[in-house]
C-alpha cells in the first residue's frame, strides 16, 4: 500500500498527469486508500518554488478525484 502512495506522489512530483490520473483511479477503487491518499496530498507543499504547472493541474485534478469520491 506504501509503496502504491509512494509512486502516486512521485507521478504528482513529477508532473505525469497519466500516471497520476491512473493512480488516482486505482486508489478510489478502495476507500481506505482514498483516505491515505487525501491525507498525504494534504501535506505535500505546493507551490511554483516545488512544481511546474503541470504539476499543479494534475494535483488539483486528483484533488478532485479523491473529493468527489469521499461524499
């Protein structure tokens, strides 16, 4: 499950928004996922100094994702 979170991050790092868009669909397919996902999301910095652009659109994207599955 680390390691899944793990690589997750590293696709949102990075800027991979189809592997961070596959990821995300992967981690909504379980709730206790969903949750640790969100919360490590929550604490990652953000911000230019961090990420390129691309970065940031696909974290808002997951962000999204993870949002509407938790209601």
């Amino acid at each position: 499950m680390q390691e899944l979170l793990a690589l997750y991050r590293f696709a949102l790092h990075s800027g991979d928004r189809r592997l961070a868009e596959a990821l995300a669909r992967a981690l909504q397919s379980d709730p206790l996922l969903s949750r640790q996902a969100d919360i490590h999301l929550q604490l990652q910095p953000r911000g230019p100094a961090r990420w390129s652009s691309a970065a940031e659109r696909a974290v808002a994207a997951a962000l999204r994702r993870i949002d509407s599955t938790a209601r």
